[in-house]
C-alpha cells in the first residue's frame, strides 16, 4: 500500500547523506533525540536481499547499515529513472510503521534545496519502507570528526543553510524536530542538507532555532551543548563551568568573532526570546556575506512578531533584582530591516529573501534627532512593470514570463534556457529582469528568491529603458552600473537581499542581472527565478 508519496518526477531538489561507511553515507537515524521504536522488533526476518526490486521500480544495490531505530538502510536505484536512491526499510509494517510513513509524507510536502527530498512511502504490512534522494556526502558530525572545528565562517554557512531550509518548514505549519550533526549532511558538492525530520509532541519551532544554535556551537568548538539522547556514536559533550553553564565558544576556543559568539550563546539561552526561522535566515544571510569581517557587521537585530522592538544581540547580560535587562551590544549596525510576521492581507508585503515587513511601527528611530523611521514597504510591481533582458540576438521565447517574478507564486516562476556554460556557454554576458517602478523612488533593498542556490547575480542601475527589443537590451547591458562596487559570488541560499541604495537618491529602474548559473540534474546550466520584490520608504 502506498501511503501518498509519489514524485516520479525527481522535481526535489535536496541532497541526502549521513553516516559515513566506505565513502558512502545516509540521511537518516542520527538525531539526538532518536530512539529505537517502541513498537517492538524490526527487520529480525524476512530481511530484503541485494537485487530485490521493491514496489516493481527500486532495485536494492547495497546494504549501508543500520539506523539508530534499528531499521534497514539501502542504496538503491530507481529503475524507472535510472538514479540512484536511499531506501529506508522497517519490519514489521503496518501500524507499527505508522509514524515513520507519516513523517515522511509530511517531509515530502516541502520542497527546499537544502532539505532531503521524499520520493515515495510504501507499507506492504510485513514491512514498509520510505525512498528518499541519494548523494555522496558527509553528516557534519563525520566532518568535524575528521576535521576538527570549523572556521567561522564556514560554520556560519551551514547554519544559515538550515535556517533557510526551517523557514520554508515551518512556513508550511511544521516542525522539524531533528536538527542534529547527524542529520546536518554536507554533500560532495558543497551544498548543505537537513534530512530526517522527526517532530514529536515536545518540539516546537524554537526548539528548532535552539538546534541550529547547538549546530553553531558544535561547528566553532567541536563539542555538542544539548543533551544526547540515544545518538550513536554519542556527540562531545560541551564545556562547563563550575556552575554547570555552558562555556561560550570563545572559552573554548581562541579566534572566534566576539559578535558570532554572542549570536550562538544568544540562540541557546532560553531567557532570550528565539527569532522566527525566517529572521534568523536574514541575519545569517548577512553574515555570509560580511565573510571575515565579523566585528564589523554590528549587533544581532531582529523583530520578533508585531513587536516594533528590535531583539538584539544579548549575551551581556546584567542581572536585576526583578528581572533580567537586554542590553544591546554597540557596534556598526549594517542595513539588515527590521522584520516581522504580521500576517496581514496587504498584497504589497513579501516573505521573500528570508524577511517580511508588518506594516507601521516596524521602523527603525534616526538616532540624531530621536524621530521614528518609515519602515520600508515592498512596492506595487504589475506586469507592465517588468521585462526580461536577454541580449544579443536570441529567440526572446519566454520574454513574457516577466510578470512571473512579480506574482508572489513561487508555481509561477521565469525559468532561463539551459546552457552547456555556467556562463551561458559564452553566448551573452548574462540575462535578467528589468524593473521600470513608473517614477523615482527611494529604494531600500531589492529582494531575490531563486529555486535553487549557486547562481551569480547582482543589482543595477540605470537611467531609461531603451527598449524592449535586442537593441534596447544592448543598450542596457553597456550603460547600467552595478549598485555596489562588491565582487559578485555565487549565492549561498535562495533567498537574496540587495542593498546599497543611496538613501537620498531616487531610482526607477532597476536591473536584476544573472551572470552565471548553476548546475540542473540534468548537466544543464539554469534556474529558475521565483519572486522579485522592490522595497522603499515613498
């Protein structure tokens, strides 16, 4: 009996990897608070046998091991596609399994490149068993293993991946529950997956955010600062003090950014209010792009809710005869945007590049004269707002998928051609969206969200739009400037915030420009590009 998954497709886009066993690895069974099932025996006979082709398409290829619940772990091949995949087999079936094919039907629900996919869950009584993506890789546990801790930097890239990767669980009403170096997968190609949910009845999205804290800590110092519970084998404990708190990293270990320790003992500690995943995502975002320069970034800011206060960073604490006082840590505060959830029906607010805004009191106080800001609002885009660049000469076919990037459905999308070249196989200097706003505005930021990672990108600016034709995109391509004068790099997540506006200037148009892509299933270079929002103060 098949119990709701099916992607015979291939559409997910995650990567799957785990324990490590002769190069190979799998994404499931690793969490710290994986235990074996209540339900009794598993897989004590009738155990499946190499060659096997379960459910008339997944030929089994190789026994991997055992997960820590005790159930069968096998790389297998679809026969249908011809890849290769991950099969999770658990005996008996039935309603013992009952758990196992749920959640997997719930993982199946989002799609994210930096979750594991689900492809099929299937009970046939005696057994059951789940089919999920394969790729060669490590658990961030073999890693630093083998490694030791990791830079700073690094360690920031992972977290911000899974940040990214719980705000689009957690947008669907879910909880992951099973953040853990187990089952943070690091693949062969860099990319940075979360595998095996496991939401019981105690986790809650903070406990989420609380994980990813533990994953900070794990990554900087090597040790683990939550309590283990059935992982095998068992994490480092972290280091103590005479009172039984957890030392902060920069106890630990020497080299650790003052900001970037303050930010871990922060999501830790729970008398400091956990941001919202989406928050936390933004903030990591910019701190992947601050690389070394983590002392120059400023203090954690975030808006937790409605709340018009931001939450910054608070490891210094003084403690009060009532209460504790959060005090903010001084520092050079970049132009990340104070965010919240509010929920509201307001057509012109976003969620993309990981923020959102909640209307007024969201704003931020001019520290000169002690007045509130405007907090900036995404601007009304309509289709004949947008078009796409894509010079030289070319068959322009999917020009009108403009309005795609501008309708807040991420099913709704403009997807480039694929190409033999990251760089378009040398045929053009790049394509991407041209955003006329009707008259000059005070801009912000412009915010990108992609369908998968790794695609080199930028913001431009220019002065008129010469025309929607070859010639006219030539003209842009050699008279627009980039915002910034930044080097360009891949993108680390799908969610991208550009800015660097002038705030006494105003723009109008504005280019949203792609120079390189990245890698599709299928060897082809293309992305596709979900949503663009333009955010201002007018």
């Amino acid at each position: 009996m098949t119990v709701g998954v099916r992607r015979p497709d291939g559409y997910g886009r995650g990567r799957q990897c785990g324990l490590t066993e002769g190069g190979r690895v799998t994404q499931v069974g690793e969490g710290h608070e994986t235990a074996a099932d209540e339900a009794g025996p598993v897989m004590t006979f009738g155990a499946p046998t190499v060659g096997e082709i379960l459910a008339e398409r997944y030929r089994l290829e190789e026994h991997v091991n055992n997960d820590s619940a005790g159930r069968q772990v096998w790389r297998g091949i679809d026969v249908i596609l011809r890849r290769p995949v991950a099969v999770v087999l658990r005996y008996p079936g039935g309603e013992s399994a009952t758990e196992m094919l749920q959640a997997a039907v719930d993982a199946s629900r989002v799609i994210h490149p930096s979750l594991v996919g689900v492809y099929d869950a299937i009970d046939e009584g005696q057994r059951s068993y789940v089919v999920r993506e394969w790729v060669d890789g490590e658990a961030l546990r073999e890693v630093i293993s083998r490694e030791g801790p990791l830079e700073p930097g690094r360690a920031v890239t992972i977290a911000h991946a899974l940040a990214d990767a719980l705000t689009a669980v957690h947008a669907t009403g879910m909880v992951h529950g099973n953040v853990h170096p187990g089952t943070t997968l690091i693949g062969d190609d860099g990319r940075v997956v979360l595998a095996d949910a496991r939401a019981d009845s105690a986790d809650s999205t903070e406990s989420d955010i609380r994980s990813v804290g533990g994953i900070l800590y794990y990554a900087l110092t090597g040790t683990w600062p939550h309590a283990e519970l059935g992982s095998r084998p068992a994490l480092p404990d972290a280091v103590r003090d005479g009172n039984g708190e957890l030392v902060p990293p920069r106890q630990a270990r020497a080299g650790i950014p003052a900001y970037l320790d303050d930010l871990t003992m922060d999501l830790l500690d729970k008398r400091v209010a956990a941001p919202e995943s989406e928050a936390l995502a933004t903030e990591l975002s910019r701190l992947t792009e601050a690389e070394e320069e983590f002392e120059e970034v400023g203090p954690l800011r975030f808006t937790q809710g409605t709340s018009a206060e931001p939450v910054r960073s608070t490891r210094k604490i003084f403690l009060g005869v009532a209460a504790l006082a959060v005090i903010a840590v001084i520092g050079l505060v970049f132009g990340i945007r104070a965010i919240s959830n509010s929920g509201g029906d307001d057509p012109s607010q976003t969620t993309q590049a990981g923020t959102s805004t909640g209307g007024e009191g969201t704003g931020q106080t001019d520290p000169a004269t002690g007045a509130a800001e405007a907090a900036p609002k995404a601007f009304k885009l309509t289709a004949d707002m947008v078009r796409i660049v894509d010079p030289p000469k070319s068959d322009r076919a999917n020009t009108g998928d403009a309005k795609y990037t501008i309708d807040d459905d991420s099913d709704t999308v403009w997807k480039t051609q694929g190409f033999n070249q990251a760089n378009f196989g040398n045929q053009k200097p790049g394509m991407g969206v041209l955003i006329n706003l009707k008259a000059p505005k005070h801009v912000t930021d412009v915010r990108v969200q992609t369908s998968v990672p790794g695609v080199t990108m930028d913001v431009r600016i220019g002065t008129n739009d010469p025309g929607d034709n070859w010639d006219g995109d030539k003209k842009i391509v050699d008279t627009y400037k980039k915002l910034t004068d930044e080097d360009t790099e891949p993108t680390n997540g799908t969610n991208e915030i550009f800015t660097g506006f002038e705030p006494d200037q105003t723009y109008q148009y504005i280019l949203v420009w792609l120079t390189k892509l990245p890698a599709d299933d299928d060897g082809r270079y293309r992305v596709s590009v979900e949503n663009i929002a333009v955010y201002g103060t007018d």
